[in-house]
C-alpha cells in the first residue's frame, strides 16, 4: 500500500472539519467544530489496482495565512483547498494559502472545493476564484451535508498524487 499525506487547506470557517468528517465517517454535525491545531485521520481507498492510504491532517483555518504553521504542511503529497461557496472573502484567504505553499514547498497538486454548494451561492466567489481553478487539478462543488461531491474530492487528488503503476511505497 502507497501511504500519502494530504492537507485540507482553507479559511475560518469553511467546511474544512465537515469535509473530513463526511469523508471518513460519512457522517454530518450541524454544531460547529473549530479545530484547534490540527485533527489528523486516516483512510484508505483504491486508486485503480493500488490501495492507498491518505493520512488527511484537518489544519485549523486561519483568515491570516500567515498563521498558518509550515510545519504542519511538511511532507505532503498534496492538498484539498476549501472555499466556502456563499463567502466570497473566503477566496482571497486560499490564494494566500495556496501562494504560500508553494513558495515554501513549490507547486504541488491541489483540489479546489466548493464548500456548502447545498446553500445559496455568492456569485462573487466564482468570479474571485478563476485563478484558483486555472492551477488546481480539479475543482468540485460539494455539500458535507449531503455528501455530494466529497468523495470525489479526495479520489481526485489522490489519483493526482499518485503516478500510474506505482508500487506501495
């Protein structure tokens, strides 16, 4: 088995925690979760032939990115980037993260999401956000209340992190 580190990556607030927890436990909370740190889980699902076990770190969400602990973005393979879909501000909190994970690390592959596509939509935020969509891997509106689009997110980005025919590692 292939064993990868990713990081859910986003703003205060952004469905980051929900995201986790719908795609590990399939299970929704509609009580806010603010994380303190970082919540780490693990998961493994089939990329084609080869399992893959994705070690997901939760990173508390921070609208000052430079807040953010490099540390805690060490080693990964990848990273999800969350953008709540009716706050447009949310956009301009992931260009900086996104910005600065590549200046500490170099560019690597992201998913951009769409967090809370089950609400109203800001149309502001697809505007803002062209340029978060031209660089990532994949982009996918989803809803951790319903599911919708979750496992997708995290199935991308680990197909994207993982080489056709890779041995575990």
């Amino acid at each position: 088995m292939i064993s990868r580190k990713i990081c859910l990556l986003g703003g205060v607030c952004v469905g980051k925690t929900s995201l986790a927890q719908r795609y590990i436990h399939s299970c929704f909370s509609g009580e806010y979760q603010s994380t303190i740190g970082v919540k780490v889980h693990k998961k493994t699902l089939q990329v084609g032939q080869q399992a893959v076990g994705l070690v997901v770190w939760d990173i508390q969400g921070e609208d000052r990115y430079d807040k953010v602990l490099i540390s805690f973005l060490k080693g990964i393979a990848g990273y999800i980037l969350v953008v709540d879909s009716t706050q447009p501000h949310t956009v301009q909190v992931a260009t900086a993260l996104r910005d600065r994970v590549q200046e500490n690390f170099g560019p690597m592959p992201y998913v951009l999401v769409y967090s809370k596509c089950d609400l109203p939509e800001d149309p502001q935020t697809r505007c803002d956000s062209v340029g978060l969509e031209a660089g990532s891997c994949f982009v996918v509106q989803t809803s951790s209340l319903s599911g919708d689009g979750v496992d997708q997110a995290f199935m991308e980005l680990a197909k994207s992190i993982i080489p056709q025919g890779s041995k575990a590692t």
